[in-house]
C-alpha cells in the first residue's frame, strides 16, 4: 500500500469531520470542503466529491442533500470500451437506458475515478490522495491551504519559465499515468490544479484502460492537444504531436 501524505488524518476511530460548506461545482458533480479534528487536536482540510443523485424524487431533495442541480452524465458510452459492467441485469438496463441503469453507470463512475487516484497515487502521479469511498463519492486530499483553494492551471498567472516547467511536469505525468495503463481522457487546464509550484490532476471518472479501450491512444493525442494552446500561448514550445510521440514508450513498457 502506498503511504499517504502525512499531514492528512485517517485512524477512524480519533477524528470527527465538520463539512465547511461547497468548494465548486460541475456537470456531474460537486466538491465540498471538510476539516477533520483529531481527538489530540490535529487538524487537516479534505475535499469530497459527492456525485449527484441520478433521480430526485420530490421538490428540494437536492438542496436538502446539500447539493445545487441534478447530474447529468453525458457521453458516457465512449469511455466504457473495454469495461464490465455489473451482472446482466445490470448490463440490460444500462442497455434500455432504465433508471436502473442510469444508477449503475453513476456509481460505476464514481469506482472508476477511486480506483483511478488510487493507481495514479501509488506510482506517484500528482493527484490528490483519496482517502475513502463514500456513500455518494469519494473523500480526498484537500490541494490548497486554510485561505484559499489551489486554482487550476487556466486561472494561475505563471511566467514563461514556470509555465515550461509546468509542461514538463506534466509530461512526465503522464507518461507516469501510462505506465499504470491509464489515459486521463477528458484532460483540460480546466481539470489541472497549480498546488505546491506543480500541476495536479484531477476529475478522472472517464480514465481508460490503455489495454482494453480501442481509443485509448487517440483520447492520450486528444488530450496533448486540448492543453498545447494554453502552454503555447504562455511561451512555451509544446507540440502535441511530438509529446505524443515521445509518450509512446511508456504505454508499451
């Protein structure tokens, strides 16, 4: 197992979670902002990741859970190449597109991005470290301090030199993330933090399996050329091309 950052309190049975409130909000999800107080004193921030329900029953079961608007999980079937889904009655009703299987591929996204942080974390990819799965989503590493959370990549004022070495970090990142068997999928500087003068990923739910999805490579290509604009318009020469080329190794290693 791998070790988690020391600063981040996790023996269950010494510690009470205070939820401080929503952090920020996406298309299927929402990021609230916890303290966890150890019975010595001990204090650390964590962000969870609460998936939307994929029903609401009645007026207000939202905002009573907390959250500000319904999920809606679009697209999804191009990232599921190579996955198995549940048992067969699981696999039928996401088939009919049943309130069933609406379930079944909204808690299936949430295993996927756990599973995903926790193969990107061990070999030491900058991710946040998840620290559990919870009944609607995942508790993870809080990136930022008592302040201020970290901004993503597309809000950080980072020179040229930075910026360079943001690339480089990257890149080697996911070259990191290959070697796993992992493509990030859906990677954007809107999906990237700037925490600790390095870039961070996250938002994995759609990652795929280099060995079992047909378009792995093509969504990797995808990717480098989603995030060369923004690194190009900072003054730094990055070809997504021959990142790709120069990534290729690593999926094959």
């Amino acid at each position: 197992m791998f070790a988690p950052p020391p600063h981040l309190i996790l023996d269950p049975d010494h510690y009470t979670d205070h939820d401080l409130g929503p952090l920020k909000t996406g298309k299927e999800a929402e990021v609230f902002v916890v303290e966890r107080v150890a019975d010595d004193g001990r204090r650390c921030l964590l962000a969870h990741k609460r998936y939307r329900p994929r029903r609401v029953s009645a007026k207000g079961e939202l905002e009573a859970l907390g959250f500000q608007r319904a999920a809606s999980f679009v697209h999804d079937a191009g990232y599921r190449d190579g996955r198995v889904i549940g048992n067969s009655r699981d696999r039928r009703a996401v088939a009919r597109r049943s309130a069933h299987g609406r379930t079944v591929l909204g808690r299936g996204w949430v295993d996927r991005e756990f599973e995903a942080l926790g193969r990107l974390a061990h070999v030491g990819v900058s991710v946040p470290y998840p620290v559990e799965r919870t009944a609607d989503g995942i508790l993870m590493e809080y990136l930022g301090d008592g302040r201020s959370a970290a901004p993503r990549l597309v809000a950080a004022a980072l020179d040229r030199p930075t910026a360079t070495r943001a690339a480089e970090l990257l890149v080697s990142d996911l070259g990191r993330m290959l070697g796993a068997g992992l493509v990030h999928a859906d990677l954007s500087v809107y999906n990237l933090l700037w925490w600790q003068d390095r870039p961070w990923i996250i938002d994995l739910p759609q990652a795929v399996d280099v060995s079992s999805h047909a378009q792995a490579l093509d969504l990797l290509r995808r990717d480098l050329g989603n995030v060369a604009p923004w690194f190009i318009r900072h003054g730094v020469s990055f070809d997504p091309d021959e990142v790709f080329v120069d990534l290729l190794p690593f999926a094959y290693g």
